[in-house]
C-alpha cells in the first residue's frame, strides 16, 4: 500500500517539474538577444534541426497519406462517397494529423539530437566553460535552437502535408482511377485557408516551441553521466508526445 | 583587477567554509596566492582543490567567509558584473572542455568575437599567434576529436589566454599526460606565467611536477590549509601529513581507505539481498 509522503510526492514531483520548466522557458526568452553571432548560430542549427529531417518528415508524409487514403476509399466507397476522400484526406492532415505527426517526428529525429547534445555538453563541462569565459549559455546554446524549433516545426509541416496529399493522389487518382479534376475540386471547395490550414499552422507554431523548449529543458537539466543523458532523451520525447497531444486537443475545442 | 599593489595577494580566501551535499568541505580555511607567481594547490582526492577554483571563479558561493581577487568581493559578484570578472580569468578545466563542433581556431576565437569589436584579420592574427604559443597553429582547421587529449588541453589554454586574463586557472593539467606532453605543459604554464605577468594557480596533486613548476605551494587536506611554502619547504617539511603526501606513502594521517565497517565481520556475514 502506497504511504501518503509517496503519493503526494507522485502528484508533486511532475508539478514541480513543470514549474521548473516553465520558469526555464521564460529565463531563455528574457535573455534572448539578436546579435550577428546569435543569428548565424541559429541559422546553424535550423539546418540540423529542419533540413536534416526532411528524410523522415517526406518518407512518413507520403506513407501517411497513402494508408489514410487506403483506408478513407475503402470506407466511404461503402457508402458510395468515394469523391469525399479528397476532402477527409485535405481536413484530417491540415487540421489534425500535419501538426501533430510532425512535431512527434521532429521530437523523435531532431529533439532527441538536441537533449542528447546538451546533455553531453553538461557532462563534458563545455556548459562550465561557456560561463567562465562569460558567455552566457542560454544565448549561446539554448536561445539558437529554440528559435530554429519554433521556425523548422512549422516549414516542416507544410512539407509533411504536400507529400501526404501526394499519397493521397498515388492512391486514390493512379491505382483506384478517380477523377483528378474532382479529387482536387473537392478540396478546393471545402478546405477554408483561415478556418483549416490557418489553425493547422497555428498549432504548428505552438508545437514547434513546445519539442524545441522541451528538448533544450530535458538536456539542460541532463545528469552528467551517460544514463542521466539515456534518459533526458527518452523523457523528450514521451513529453513532447503527451504534451503536443493534449494541447492539440485543447486547441482544437477552442479553435472549433 | 590590477589595482592593488604588487606585495598584496592576488587571491584572498578569508575564513572560508563551504558544504556540498551535506558535507562539510571547507571549514574556516584562509589562504593567500601571491601576486605574478605559479602557486600551486595541492592535497589528496576530494580535499577541496577544484572547490577552491570554484570559489575564485564564483562557480559556487561559500557558507561563510568571503573571497577576494584583487579589489573584487568575489562572493557577492552576479549578472554583468560576474561577466567583467570573468573576462579577467582564464580557467583550463580539467578535460579541456573545447566544443566538438567548432575547429580549433574557432574555440580560440570564440572568446575575442563575443567579447571584443576587433576585426575578422585581426581575430585571426592574434589567434594564429595564440596556437603558436602552444605549439598547435597547424592544427588550426582541425576539430577537438581529430587531437588527442594532450593536444585538446593546449588549444584550451590557448583559448584560456585568448584575452590576456590577469589570472589564470588551471585544473589538474598534468592529469593522464604523456611525458612529452606533460613536459610541454609544464614549459607553457612558465611561459605564459612569465609572458603576460600573470598569477597562475594550478590544481593539482602532481607533487613531481610541482617541484618544477610553482613558486609556491598549499596544501590542503582535512578541510583545512594545512601548509604552505616553496616546493623545497614543503618537501623538507616533518608535518606527518605533508611528509605523507609529499612522499606518496599510504600510512599517515590522510586514510586510504573510505570508512568502513570490519572488514573481516563484513566478508562472514551472510549477503542481505
């Protein structure tokens, strides 16, 4: 039977950690300063974190769109609306599936690559050196790779959505022969630019800041030994997953 | 930093008490670095050598006591402050520390673009001139991991030096060192010392080395500065701890083994899991 101290610790422990998070977050953008140097690093990393993960976000966007294609045909072929995959394919990936597959990927490719950088830079006392030589670390290290998150997020899931609506056609218009001109005029005529792919790309945002803020955290805060490293990286992405999970749900009641 | 005379010390620690983690490391110990020398400070593992560098660099704040370098109240220093202090300290941590993703000639030049308006031709000369100075300017392009670790700690205190600090810090630089390199070391630590006319403090517990180098030595054990001298002070010294670190013999004051319960009741006793 689980004591009282033990529970209470259960529920306190993660609040505390959010706190601790939170507060982190607010430091690293109060800090935040815009100099020649800060911005040719955060170019630097904005190619690690978004061109270095073009390969997974094009590969899983394609198969994405084919399977969720597959699928939608199969199903409203049985109600003779099979015109209407168009329209379910283009809402389900710019309003839902886009943003939040994305930023689970990025977290999976890019913000792993970040916690486990910082970690091992904790470890091996370059994090020291950069503060004895009165460099600020939150400039030098965490600011550049929270602005390339914030920015790689949300090119990379306009990306993720071209290559699935892509799947989509290979599906729907090459192997179940439907009509292109419908399968495009379907989309047209339902998806709205603000309404759809304008909240999209607004969680996209949300979500890009969230994998970058919680991989640069997880990192930071990394015990300096190669099992505190294992398990910052572990805990970025079962974090950044829940997280992006739940405020994609909160958002979309709120933006409905 | 420079603004006291030359006969005051560099470094004052004045009735410095630290505790980490509940213990206690430091306990009323007060110490002096001269001024433009090579003093070394020295003790047995987990003395409170490293502390006291943490202290000088305000990486930690002590319990009690306060620390001063030059006219600077080391212990009460935060924010812009912290950071004009520091440009004035060069500090070679134990590994070296260089960042993996930048060349050698960009660790040298980080510190002079952050903190200087100098010109790109300029940075690049007085960094060719500083990797000179350790032996390493055709190595310039090259990145840490294509060096060996000797190597990796002379580009760090290349970057060390790279603004002409007042005072430098070094942290064990004689540790896991070829003989080659460790002789080397030992030649640039003088050098540097005698070049920029600075106060050079090193870390350390390499009592032969020590003997070459520093003009002056303390040692630390048992939470307190237990002596201080020339290196042949401290080698003719009868103090039955100094003697047994000095001579590296494993029975004296300082214990060898971590405490312990009886070792022959410990091996009888049935295992508990």
């Amino acid at each position: 039977m689980s004591t009282p101290v033990r529970s209470e610790s259960r529920v306190l422990t993660p609040l505390r950690n959010m706190g601790r998070a939170l507060v982190f977050l607010f430091k690293a953008i109060s800090r935040m300063r815009f100099t020649r140097l800060q911005v040719a690093e955060t170019l630097r990393q904005l190619y690690f974190a978004g061109v270095r993960s073009l390969v997974i976000i094009v590969t899983c966007g394609f198969f994405v769109g084919l399977v969720l294609t597959l699928q939608s045909y199969d199903a409203l072929a049985r109600f003779g609306a099979a015109d209407a995959t168009s329209t379910l394919l283009a809402l389900s990936l710019f309003r839902e599936l886009g943003p939040v597959l994305t930023a689970i990927l990025f977290a999976g490719r890019a913000g792993t690559s970040i916690t486990a950088e910082i970690g091992l830079m904790r470890a091996t006392e370059q994090l020291d050196a950069l503060d004895l030589m009165a460099i600020d670390p939150m400039e030098r290290i965490v600011q550049p790779r929270l602005i390339a998150g914030l920015i790689a997020v949300p090119a990379l899931v306009v990306v993720f959505n071209v290559m699935a609506l892509l799947g989509g056609v290979v599906y729907a218009v090459f192997l179940m022969g439907s009509d292109p001109i419908v399968f495009w005029g379907n989309i047209q005529n339902t998806v709205e630019l603000g309404r759809d792919f304008g909240h999209g790309m607004g969680k996209s945002v949300v979500f890009g800041l969230v994998a970058s803020w919680l991989a640069v955290y997880f990192g930071w805060t990394a015990k300096p030994t190669g099992e505190g490293v294992a398990l910052a990286t572990t805990q970025t992405v079962i974090a950044t997953a829940i997280v992006v999970l739940f405020l994609d749900f909160v958002m979309s009641a709120l933006m409905l | 930093m420079n603004s006291s005379s030359d006969s005051t010390p560099a470094v004052q620690l004045r009735d410095i008490t630290v505790r980490l983690g509940g213990r206690t490391v430091l306990e009323n110990m007060t110490l002096d670095i001269p001024r433009g020398k090579v003093t070394a400070v020295m003790g047995p593992s987990g003395a409170g050598k490293t502390t006291v560098l943490r202290l000088i660099t305000r990486q930690i704040r002590p319990d009690g006591g306060r620390v001063q370098v030059g006219d600077v109240h080391v212990e009460s220093l935060k924010g812009r402050e912290l950071g004009r202090f520091r440009r004035n300290l060069g500090v070679l941590l134990q590994n070296g520390a260089l960042f993996t993703d930048l060349t050698c000639f960009d660790n040298v030049a980080l510190p002079l673009r952050e903190h200087t308006q100098l010109p790109e031709a300029l940075i690049r000369r007085l960094v060719l001139i500083k990797l000179q100075t350790v032996g390493l300017r055709g190595a310039a392009d090259m990145y840490p991991r294509e060096l060996s670790g000797g190597m990796n700690r002379r580009v760090a205190m290349a970057r060390a030096m790279a603004l002409d600090p007042d005072i430098m810090l070094y942290d064990e630089p004689f540790a896991g060192l070829d003989p080659i390199s460790l002789g080397v070391s030992l030649r640039l630590i003088r050098e540097i010392n005698h070049a920029q006319g600075a106060t050079s403090i090193v870390i350390t517990h390499d009592v032969d080395e020590v003997a070459q180098l520093a003009d002056f030595c303390h040692i630390i054990a048992n939470r307190q500065l237990i002596a201080s001298g020339t290196p042949k002070e401290l080698n003719d010294s009868e103090h039955p701890l100094v003697r047994q670190f000095m001579r590296g013999e494993p029975d004296g004051p300082v214990a060898f083994h971590y405490p312990a319960s009886d070792l022959a009741e410990q091996l009888l006793r049935a295992p508990v899991r």
